[in-house]
C-alpha cells in the first residue's frame, strides 16, 4: 500500500494534492512519500522477525539524499556500488559501518575510500578482485572485511536484462569455484573471510526463486565451515518485485519471513537483504503536464512534457507503468493514446495504447516511478532533469531542484 490516494477526485500525496504540489514546483517532477518509504523498509524490517539481521536498502533505485536520509534516521544499512554512492550515504547521515559494497569492477580509489570510511563488507565478485582489495588494504596497513557473491545458478523468471544469478551472466563467481575462491580469500593476509552473498536478478514475483538460492548458500556455508572458513551473515541480495500492472508479487513479509525461516537454528548466522524496488518504487511517481493533445490517423497522441530522458524504463525494458490522471474530473473524451514526451525519437514513450481523457493542460502521474526513475534520468536532448519533492505529511520539501540550463555544460570547453 502506498500514501498516493484519491480525495474525491484529487490524487493526492499524503496530505497534499499532487496538482498544487506540480503547480508550484513545475512539471516534470518526481514526488516521493515519507510515509510510504518508511512503511516499505519497516514491512522487511519487522518481517524477520528475531534474527540477526539488517536491511541494506539498495541505493541505485533512488540515491537522493532526502530519501537516503530518511532511511538512515530508520537506521538502515544500505547496499551501495560505487564510491560515489558511498559518499551519498555518508553526506544524508548513513552510517559507513552498516554499508555493503557490491560491484563487478570496484577501483582501487574506491576500495581505499571505503576501507577509510569503515564499511562493513565488501562483497566480491571475482578472483581478481580479491587481490585487488587485499592489496590496497597491505598499503594502508588495513584489513578488509569480505564476502563473496557467489553465483547460485537459479533461473529468477524475471527480465533478461535484470536477471543476473545465472552462469551466463557477468556477476558473480560460479558454485563450482567458489570454495577455492574461499581458500584463497582467507589466505590473503590482509582480507577477512566475513560473509556469502547472492542476488539472483530484480522485478522477481515469487519466492521460490529466493529460497532456492538460499538453501544453495547454506550448504556451502556448511562446507566451508568444515574448512574452518567460519561465515558470520548471508546477505541474500535484493530484487523483490513490485506490481506495476497484474503482477502479483509476495508480500516483503511473505518473503523476509520464508528467508528468516530458512535461516532458524542458525542465530550465528546474520541475515542481510538488499532490497531497492521494494521500498522506492511505489513510493515515487512522475507528475507530467499534457503539452498537446495530436489525433493522427491511425494513433492518437498525448504529447506530455516528460520524456525517455526523466524515466527511461519503458523505453529500455518495455516497462509498463500505469499513467493515471490526477484530477478525475473528466471533460474531455476517452480515446487510446501513446503517451509520449518532447524527445526525438520514436522509442522516447511512458506508455502505448493508454485509455485516456486527456486535455492540453492536464496533469498525468506515472506511477511506481520512485526506484529507478530519476537515478536513470539523462540529459539527452540537452534537457534538464526534473525536480524532485519530499512529500511528510502536510509538508512538501524540495529535496532535489530542477536543474538549470547552464549546469548542463558545466566542465564543457569551446575551442576559440
Ligand atoms: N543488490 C544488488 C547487488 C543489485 O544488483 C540490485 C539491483 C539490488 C540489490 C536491488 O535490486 P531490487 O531490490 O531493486 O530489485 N534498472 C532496472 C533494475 C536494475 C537492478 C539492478 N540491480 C529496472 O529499472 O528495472
């Protein structure tokens, strides 16, 4: 459940209405709820229940630092995969101790910079890259914590491009090496063997897929232990789905409960989920205004005034998310549109065949637009990207401005 909901026939954001929030910002623009992140991170929170755990909301769905703000005051970890997220979590008030570091391809710089900041694990995802970090740790006369994101094999059913637990695919290192892999980590003087980590693919909408990958860790937890490689928490990654159109997703609490499940008798064990769609998605949606209403022939056309460049996912992967008007208060005539934005190019659409009244002026919502949205916003056509807002209740707090024209060359240099 999220806090967009009609009054009468106003969408509204908690307690504001969405058309005087678009009003005074402009459009596009991003809207998030409070309520609703803070609902979602404690649904996984409460969820696990008694066992040691700890949720590390996964940044790259929404890295604002009003967003991240609010989930580190909920004293969540975070999941991050880059230096530069790592220094978003620390400015919005994270804590470094509480941040996970995935990534195929981690540089040096960055690994010094998270060894400096005292993060709690990397999580590694090749061989060669456990000689990496254990070297710049030698250098700066550290430790690192580690993991190893092992590669469980398990066909997630979900996106080609956003599954990433089978062999195919880049992440990871196989089962089959993973216990030399674990041999070799815990030779490396200045690594610690901390952790096991997986994550098998995003937008997935069933469990078992997740339990499957589970059992898979814990028997090579086992293994290892036998090895004398004590491991001290499974992180099993993020990548529960949310429903956009007839998806019917479990429940955080279905899922987080059957993982906290599999893990009884195993207290020693800590539990840590990734989660990033789960909590941001539909806590954001996407104000667009109608700039022109065009009937061609064979289509018709609402001309909005977002575009590919402010959400791309529909563009990229085909998304489907549900365009909603914002005032119910229908004058003009139902039709199917294509809404699509000011950019030049046939793929530049939020959505097809869209049964719409819609009226040059209108206010539209995409919704489910909060993970994943702005984070993948470009500046294509040399557009600026949108605003984003913080809806609290009664309050509405700018938490990103619209950017502005000449920041778009910014560190740009003409030739005399
Ligand atoms: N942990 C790791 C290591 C990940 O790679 C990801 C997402 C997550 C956690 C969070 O997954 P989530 O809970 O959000 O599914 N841009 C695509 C999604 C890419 C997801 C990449 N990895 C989309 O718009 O659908």
């Amino acid at each position: 459940m999220d806090h967009f909901q009609f009054k009468h026939d106003q969408l509204f954001a908690e307690e504001v209405s969405v058309a005087s929030i678009a009003k005074e910002y402009g459009t596009p623009l991003y809207i998030y709820s409070r309520a609703t992140l803070e609902r979602h991170w404690h649904a996984f929170d409460d969820a696990v229940g008694q066992h040691p755990h700890l949720i590390c909301y996964a940044v790259k769905a929404n890295s604002n630092l009003g967003v991240l703000s609010v989930l580190a005051k909920l004293g969540s970890g975070f999941d991050i995969v880059s230096g530069g997220e790592l220094a978003r979590v620390i400015e919005a008030g994270g804590d470094p101790a509480k941040v996970v570091f995935s990534g195929v391809a981690k540089k040096p710089d960055e690994i010094r910079y998270a060894l400096e900041q005292g993060i709690m694990c990397f999580n590694v995802e090749s061989e060669p890259e456990l000689q990496r970090i254990n070297k710049v740790a030698e250098s700066m006369g550290k430790t690192a914590p580690i993991s190893l994101r092992i590669n469980p094999d398990v066909d997630a059913g979900t996106h080609p491009y956003i599954s990433t637990g089978l062999k195919a695919n880049k992440f990871g290192i196989p089962r089959e090496r993973a216990v030399a892999a674990y041999k070799l980590a815990h030779s490396l003087p200045h690594l610690e063997v901390v952790g096991m980590d997986c994550h098998i693919g995003s937008q997935l909408t069933q469990v078992k897929p997740f339990v499957d990958a589970l059992d898979r860790l814990l028997l090579l937890v086992d293994e290892l232990a036998e090895l004398g490689i004590k491991i001290c928490h499974l992180d099993v990654g993020g990548g529960l789905g949310v429903r956009y159109m007839h998806e019917t997703p479990p429940h955080p609490k279905e899922y987080a409960a059957a993982m906290a499940e599999r893990m009884a008798g195993r207290e020693e064990l800590k539990l840590i989920l990734e989660p990033g769609r789960a909590i941001a998605a539909n806590a954001g949606i996407l104000v667009t205004q109608v700039e022109f209403v065009k009937e061609g022939d064979e289509k018709h056309f609402a001309i909005v005034d977002a575009a590919m460049n402010d959400l791309i996912r529909p563009s990229l992967y085909a998304a489907w998310q549900e365009i909603i008007r914002v005032d119910q208060q229908i004058t003009a005539v139902k039709r199917l549109y294509d809404v699509v934005g000011p950019v030049c190019e046939t793929g530049d659409f939020l959505g097809k065949d869209r049964e719409l009244a819609v009226a040059e002026g209108d206010y539209l919502a995409v919704r489910s637009a909060g993970a994943y949205g702005f984070v993948m916003a470009s500046n294509y056509n040399s557009r600026c990207r949108p605003a984003e807002v913080m809806v609290d209740g009664a309050n509405v707090h700018l938490v990103r401005e619209r950017e502005k024209q000449k920041e778009l060359w910014k560190g740009e240099y003409k030739l005399t």
